[in-house]
C-alpha cells in the first residue's frame, strides 16, 4: 500500500507467515511499504486482511501508450515485470528456492 493511502485504511491484520520467519518492512522508491523476507524450502502460507475505502473509479489510463515488446525492454525496466513482484532466484548448490516477495 502507499502511505498516501494510509488514512483511507480502516481495518487491518498485519501479515504473518507459517512456518513463522523474521520479515521487515521498507519504503521502495515509488513511497510503497514492502515487507521483505527470505521463504524457506517446503510450504509456506502468508496471511493478512484488510479493509481500504476507495472510490471505486478506474485508475487513469494513458490511451497514447506504446506497447514494446519483452525483448526491446531496457534492463531498468525489469524490476516492474515481475507478477506482483515476486522475484525468485534459485540457489543450486543447496537446490532450494529463496524468495523475496514485496508487498504494494
């Protein structure tokens, strides 16, 4: 969520994970707070709620917009790519996964 948003919320259970695992929150450079953990191997759930009044209208959209295809994106454009920006790297000498998940 971005802090500009943060007086329309008005119900919220923080995030936690099980197996319970440390995770932190920090502002990325658009203003979001992002909670930011490393995921064991195996299962892992995450559970939050919340509640954030909106007006319900569409976000604005640029009609003029280009599309550019994957491979002509430049490498600084990469970071907006990924579904719900979860980035996953995987570790081969350990053969396991880490993941970091950034929460908007």
């Amino acid at each position: 969520m971005h802090r500009e948003r943060s007086q329309e919320l008005r119900y919220e259970i923080p995030p936690t994970t099980s197996p319970a695992i440390p995770t932190r929150n920090y502002l990325d450079t658009f203003g979001n707070i992002v909670r930011r953990f490393i995921a064991p191997c195996g299962d892992l759930t995450i559970t939050s709620d919340a509640i954030i009044e909106d007006s319900g209208l569409p976000d604005p959209i640029e009609l003029d917009a280009n599309e550019v295809p994957v491979e002509q994106l430049p490498d600084e454009t990469w970071c907006f790519c990924s579904a719900a920006a979860i980035r996953v790297i995987a570790e081969s000498s350990r053969k396991s996964t880490l993941s970091r998940i950034e929460e908007r």
